[in-house]
C-alpha cells in the first residue's frame, strides 16, 4: 500500500467517521470509517517505515581485476 491509497484511505474514513449521518441497515457507517482510517495510517506509518529503510540502505559492488604477468 502506498502513500497515495493510505491518504485516500484516511479521507474516505474520516468522511464515513465524522461527516455522513445516513444510515444502512446491518452497517454502521461511523466503525466502519474508523476501520478505514486505522487502515490509512497503520498503512501510512508502514510505508514511511519501508522508504525510511530504502534511504539509509548502501549498496557496494566489487570488481575483481586479473592481472597477467608477461
């Protein structure tokens, strides 16, 4: 999940959690937008963590040279 899904995921549940009062049978909208909101930030802390570790990760080739004598 990346940034973009975690933020859309956090405004579609805090829309659901604070600012829609219409209600359907079996569902409630407000647990529901509060499910959606934990997703976008545990989903948001996760991918901060992931590109925190990408930046600080070093990579080192070695080249191993042959050298003839005539």
């Amino acid at each position: 999940m990346g940034i973009g899904v975690s933020v859309f995921l956090l405004a579609v549940g805090g829309v659901l959690a604070f600012a829609v009062s219409d209600r359907i049978s079996g569902v409630d909208l407000t647990a529901v937008g509060y499910i959606l909101m934990g997703a976008g930030a545990l989903g948001l802390a996760i991918t901060m963590f992931f590109i925190s570790q990408r930046s600080h990760t070093t990579h080192t080739s070695v080249t191993e040279h042959r050298h003839i004598d005539e």
